[in-house]
C-alpha cells in the first residue's frame, strides 16, 4: 500500500507557519494586503477566490475583494490593475482565471507589476524561474516541491516525468524539478508512447485535466505519483487524473484528490503574498 502524501494536512502547518509570521510582522507595524479581482460570475472561479480569502483571514493577511461584472471591458480591468499597481498599501494582486472570452488573458497577465505578481504568472517571474534568479514561483508546481520536501522524498538524480506543459503547472514544474536536480521529461498530447514515457519516472507529475488518464500500466513499481488534475466523474465527484484505486497498489507514495495538491496551491499563494513584503522592500 503506498503512503498517502496528506496535501491537506501539510498545507495547514504552513498556513499555521504563515500565521506566525504575521503576528511577527504586524508586531512591526507591517501587514500584507492581496487585492483579489474577479470578473463574471464563473461559479468554479468564485468557490476558489472564496477559498482564497478565507485563507487569507486564516494567515492574517488583509485581502481586498473586487467583484466586476461579466460586461466589464478589458479597458475597465486594466484600470483596476494600474491603479492596485501604484497602491503601496496593495502587496500582492491576483486576477482569477480565466477571464471572459472578450478579454485577452495574456495582456491582462503582463499588466500585473512583476512586484506584485504572487501568482508567478507574469513573464519576468516566469523568465526569472527559469534562469534561477529570485521571484515569485507558481503556486501549484511550489507546493508540489514542497509536499515532496516535507515528506523527505528525495529529488536530486531522479527520473521525473511531468504530464502537460500549461504555462501555470507543467512548464514552471520542470523548471523547479531541474533546479532540484531532477532528470526533466516533459509528456503531452502530441507524446507518442505515454506509458512507455512514464513508466521511466521514479516521480510521476500528471497535470492535464482527464480523469483516470494515468492507470497501472503508466506506473513504476516504487514510484511516487503526484495528481494535480481537478475532475468531476460521471456523478459528480470531485476526481484527479490518476486512477486513484489501481495505481496505489503499486506506487510508493501517492497524492489524493481532494486534499493533496489543491490545498498547497492556496497555501504557496499565502506564502507569496507575505515573501511580496520583503520583495518589495529592495
Ligand atoms: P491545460 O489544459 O492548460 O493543459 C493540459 C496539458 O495536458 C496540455 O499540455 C496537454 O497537451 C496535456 N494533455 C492533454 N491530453 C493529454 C493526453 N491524452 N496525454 C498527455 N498529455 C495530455 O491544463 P492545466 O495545466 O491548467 O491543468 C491541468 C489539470 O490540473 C486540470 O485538471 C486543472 O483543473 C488542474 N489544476 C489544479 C490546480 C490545483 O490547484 N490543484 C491548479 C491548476 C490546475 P498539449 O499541450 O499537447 O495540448
């Protein structure tokens, strides 16, 4: 039986951990403040940025909530965020994806000052990730890198094959995997032998969005399995990308869905949001 790698449980001693430093802070006189944007009324977006804020009071970090309409223009936002921008008392701004249609997600991305950009989506985060220089890390591909860190799973020389190559989860992933000193391959759609690919991984990071992709003819024997994929199945219940019953009898350690990686997403945003103060102290 493979160990169960609790993101849940973990994400709560760093908010824990989180909630220590701000006390520390505010004692003196410094508080984060994240301006949280959602435009339209996407009932997925609005349960996230809802699960945002909570953590955000949970860690003691002040957040700014703006609600815009699904009519809002792209003009109209991109006001919004010059304005957070040049507000000193705002640290972090995060605009929930995705956007409405009419809006190009890219330019509203780029508007976001690279100061402020506790999502890591920015492309001088992105740029600074991959050349090793300091900056914000996406939180999805930290918190999988802190999950495995936090379990002792050790990194360095090991096979690692990622599935998907999204700018938010699969290309930032390999990029904190070589910094970890993995050996990186990145599968995708276009791959022509999936298992065989995956079959190579001592650590195997799925992040494509198909529930029950990845079954035991994808899995080494011993490897540890890392399932970012937010599904719903037939009845409606919330599902990875891994077939969670028949890879576990042969994985070493594996995450669940829920409560594995999803957790550590909101967690590593936290952490964003308070390393922006001394970022934004240079
Ligand atoms: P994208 O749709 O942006 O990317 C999916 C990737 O999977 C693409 O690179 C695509 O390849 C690849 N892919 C699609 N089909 C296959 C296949 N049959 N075999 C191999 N690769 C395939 O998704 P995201 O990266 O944004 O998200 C992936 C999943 O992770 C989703 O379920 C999402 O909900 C979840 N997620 C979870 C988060 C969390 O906090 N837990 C945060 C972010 C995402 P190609 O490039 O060739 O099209």
């Amino acid at each position: 039986m493979a160990e169960i790698i609790d993101g849940k449980k973990t994400a709560q001693s760093i908010k824990d951990e989180l909630r220590a430093r701000t006390e520390e802070l505010r004692k003196q006189g410094r508080e984060a403040t994240l301006a949280v944007v959602l435009v339209g009324r996407d009932l997925a977006s609005a349960g996230y940025v809802r699960n945002k804020k909570k953590a955000c009071e949970y860690c003691g970090i002040r957040s700014l909530s703006y609600e815009l309409p699904e009519t809002t223009s792209e003009q109209e936002l991109l006001s919004l965020i010059a304005g957070l921008n040049a507000d000193p008392a705002v640290n972090g701004i995060l605009v929930q994806l995705p956007l409405p249609l009419h809006m190009n997600a890219q330019k509203v991305i780029e508007a976001i000052s690279p100061a402020k950009d506790v999502d890591g989506f920015h492309p001088q985060s992105v740029g600074a990730l991959s050349i090793g220089l300091p900056g914000y890390r996406s939180c999805t591909p930290a918190g999988i890198i802190e999950l495995l860190r936090r379990y002792h799973i050790a990194m360095a020389g090991k096979e690692c094959v990622i599935v998907g190559r999204s700018n938010i989860v699969g290309k930032p992933m390999a990029m904190l995997m070589l910094r970890e000193d993995a050996t990186v391959t990145i599968a995708h759609s276009k791959t022509a032998d999936l298992a065989a690919v995956t079959r190579r991984a001592d650590i195997l990071i799925v992040a494509v969005g198909k529930a029950g992709l990845i079954e035991k003819k994808h899995v080494k024997p011993g490897a540890v399995v890392i399932d970012c994929g937010m599904n719903r199945d037939p009845d409606g219940t919330l599902c990875g990308d891994v077939n969670f019953a028949e890879v576990e009898e042969l994985c070493s350690a594996i995450t669940p869905v829920p409560g594995g990686v999803g957790p550590m997403t909101i967690a590593m945003l936290m952490s964003n949001c308070l390393d922006s103060l001394a970022l934004q102290r240079h």
